[in-house]
C-alpha cells in the first residue's frame, strides 16, 4: 500500500500529472518536456526526480540526454488498487443487527435519527 500512496501523491500535482500525459504518448528527455509544458528544465527535473522515485517514471541515457518513459505497469497496479477500494463495501462497527442481505443498522441509539 506504501507504494500505491506515493503514486497518488506523485500523480496528485497537476505539473507532473501533465508530464506524465506527455510521456505516455512519447519520451521525451528534460529539454523537450520543459518547451511543451513552458516551465524551466529545473523544474521539470525536480518533478521527475519525484515521479522517479514513486516509481512512475524512468530513465534511460541516450548520449547526452536522458529520456524519460511512464511505468505502465505501476500506473496499472494504481487503477486496480483505486478499483479496490472503490468496490469495499461498509463494515459494521459497534453493535449492529442485520435487516436485510448486505444493509446494517450501525451503531444506532434510540431517537438518534444521525446515524
């Protein structure tokens, strides 16, 4: 799960979730990523070096240039961990009584409607 988080958070910035939409239609190396998206090398080095470590993106040198491609597979293994947790359903907490197949009267006290 520590690995799913740090995809999250890698993904959650819009800057380096714009690089990766690059990257999965081509790689590209820092120079080309930084005229597309129109934000210095520095700073598209530093997103990558983010991206790098969650796992999202590599590198491969090419003479001088190194040039960056998406994970696919640790973009997949997100997708089924979000899928996952979209599909959980609740569980009953305290003292409940079953009404019907799959719906729970949780923790409800008399004349508390809250709940």
């Amino acid at each position: 799960m520590d690995n799913f988080r740090e995809t999250l958070k890698a993904l959650a910035d819009e800057t380096r979730l714009k690089l990766v939409t690059l990257l999965l239609s081509h790689d590209f190396c820092v120079g080309a990523l930084a005229k597309h998206l129109g934000i210095s090398e520095a700073a598209v080095s530093q997103h990558l070096q983010l991206l790098r470590k969650a796992g999202v993106v590599k590198g491969e040198k090419r003479g001088y240039y190194t040039h960056y491609t998406v994970d696919r597979e640790v973009l997949k293994e997100a997708a089924k961990n979000l899928l996952e947790l979209a599909s959980r359903t609740p569980e009953c907490q305290g003292d409940c009584r079953k009404r019907t197949a799959g719906e729970h009267q949780c923790c409800r006290k008399e004349g508390n409607s809250d709940v």
